[in-house]
C-alpha cells in the first residue's frame, strides 16, 4: 500500500462509482472520507475499508444542503491534509421528452449534480489550496458533452457540471490545485438505470440489453485514481470513457 499523509473525500460513497472509487483511492494510500445520504451504506463501508487495513471515516450528507456541507467542511479539522475532493454524487431521473418531463425531475438532477457540486467545491477550496497540492474532480458524464432523445433534463445537469469544472480550471490557474473532469459513458451499476426509471428493472435491463461488456464502477474508480495520482504538474483536464461496443451516446453495438 502506498504511503499517504493525505485525506480524499468522496461524495456519493454509498454505492456504485463512488464506492469503487473510495476503495480505490483507500488501497492507493488516501485515507478516505465517505459521505452520502445513506448512513448505514458508508458506515458499513468504512468497516471493510479499515478491516483491510485502510484509513476510513463515514460521515452522512446531503450535497444539497448547504449549511451541512458547510458544517462537514468544518469537521475535517484533525484529518491528514485535505488534497483530494471527488465530486461523484449524482445521477439521473426519467427519460421522459422536453414536452412531457416534469419540472420537479430536472430540478432535482440540476439540485444534485450542480448544486451540489458547487456546495462541496466551495467549502472545500480553501483547504485544497492551502494543502499546496490539492486536487477537485468532477465526475460527469459523456451526457454533459452529446444530447439525446430522452436525456435533456440529465444532459442539462451534466453539462451545467462539465462547465463548473472547465470555468473552476481558468479562474483558479495558477494555484496549487488542478480541477479533472471524468466523463464516463455507459456504466452498469447496480443502481443507476433502476434509479433513472423509477425502480423499473425491466426497463433498467434494457440498457444494457446486448452489450457485452459495459464499463463498471471499478473501470471508472481506476480512471478516477490514475488521475488523481498523477505527478502534481500534470493536470488530466479531461477523460472520457466509453467501453468499446459505445461509439456514442447514440452508437452502442448490441449482439441480440
């Protein structure tokens, strides 16, 4: 195991990308705070991670809540170094046309995968400046970059989130802290295709119908990890990942 004097919170930890990536930067050395809504997820997970040997704190929140995320911020005091902030919590519902999508549906994708972004980058700028070598990654998606039929309200927020991060990287250069984004495309997880369609396995499973190897949350977390331990003057401004049976959002090879 690599040896780190330096902390790595990661938000969405409850499952997933998120997961796999607090995991992931665990075994690279980090030690690792897990937040998300989901106390009993996190906590459980901090368990394995310690029991293995890692470094692990739970700490449960609500990305969208600022105050939370201001009293969070302030919590960190007495943890190794703050030198990594991976931006992962967020996520998709509906699939419904501009015409027919309800207002509610996109304001909480804009809420989570903006908003709530905003709300940990904020509170948690200072310190990776003053650690003089910090890093702020904001997980994306290959929506943010290509519409389609189907996706406005996702895509919407997933470009809101790809523009923070490119507007982040030019109004802070100079500092010691590079702003990575990773786009991934289509990634099986347990839980998002069921999330985006309201619980409806039927219709989750059909994402995937066909592809043989979609990426996973592992594929995503080790991207995710190589670019964050990259030497400190190397900046990964940009990663998009697809797995190879996806050419585009609207390109996927299907053996049925």
């Amino acid at each position: 195991m690599a040896t780190r004097t330096a902390t790595a919170v990661v938000t969405g930890a409850s499952s997933g990308i998120g997961a796999a990536t607090a995991r992931q930067l665990a075994a690279a050395g980090y030690h690792v705070v897990l937040t998300a809504r989901r106390k009993d997820r996190i906590e459980a997970l901090a368990a394995e991670l310690t029991a293995a040997g890692h470094t692990a704190t739970a700490h449960p929140l609500d990305v969208t809540d600022r105050a939370a995320v201001d009293a969070f911020a302030a919590s960190l005091d007495g943890l190794p170094t703050l030198q990594v902030l991976v931006n992962n919590a967020g996520g998709a519902i509906g699939a419904e046309s501009v015409a027919t999508g309800d207002p509610a549906d996109w304001r909480t994708m804009y809420e989570v995968n903006v908003i709530g972004t905003l709300n940990m980058t904020q509170a948690l700028l200072p310190a990776l400046t003053a650690s003089g070598d910090g890093t702020v990654v904001v997980v994306s998606s290959t929506a943010g970059h290509a519409t389609y039929e189907g996706g406005a309200g996702y895509v919407a927020a997933k470009n809101g989130a790809r523009v923070l991060a490119e507007t982040l990287r030019l109004e802070i250069v100079g500092q010691p802290v590079r702003v990575i984004e990773i786009a991934p495309g289509m990634v099986r997880t347990e839980e998002f295709a069921k999330t985006r369609f309201r619980g409806d396995a039927t219709k989750a499973e059909k994402v995937y119908e066909g592809v043989a190897e979609p990426l996973t949350a592992d594929d995503v977390a080790d991207t995710i990890t190589w670019a964050v331990t990259r030497p400190s003057h190397v900046n990964v401004d940009l990663l998009v990942l697809r797995p190879r049976a996806q050419a585009s959002n609207t390109k996927v090879h299907r053996e049925l």
